[in-house]
C-alpha cells in the first residue's frame, strides 16, 4: 500500500502546479470582473443622483415661474410672417 500512495500524491495529487496556476488564474479572473461590475454599478449609481439633480432643479424652477406668474411669451408674428405676406 506504501508504493501506491506515493504514486497518487506525487503525480495524480489535487495541488499539481498546473492546478495551483489554474486556481490563480481563476481568482484573478473573477476579481477583476467583481471589480468591473462594482465600477459599473458605481457609474450608474453616479448618472441616477446626476438625473435627479437635474430634474429637481428643473422642477424648482418651472415652480418659481409659476409662483411669479410669468407666463411664456408667444411669438408675436411680424409684418413679414404675415399670411397676405407669405402669399404674395
């Protein structure tokens, strides 16, 4: 039993160099898609606080226009924009 137990831990073991560099290239593998996906979740956590900034101060502002009662100015045709104008 001693010539087959040699034989299993020194050719067929579990911690082969191959399979340490095969582990190790695994550990990496999935650090840096771990590291991509937080940046990611990051970047898109950073556009939703920059949309609603955005949108808040859009919704504070049209509030203060109406508060001042200011109403939007219509275009007010001249002489030239005239429909005899255009049609002649």
């Amino acid at each position: 039993m001693a010539d087959h137990t040699r034989r299993f831990t020194r050719h067929h073991g579990f911690l082969t160099l191959w399979a340490l560099f095969f582990l190790a290239s695994v550990s990496l593998l999935l650090s840096v898609v771990g590291v991509g996906l937080a940046a990611r979740r990051e970047t898109t956590n950073q556009l939703v606080r920059d949309y609603q900034q955005s949108t808040q101060k859009i919704v504070h502002q049209t509030r203060q226009l109406v508060k001042k009662g200011a109403t939007p100015r219509r275009h007010q045709p001249t002489k030239a924009d005239s429909p005899q104008r255009l049609l002649e």
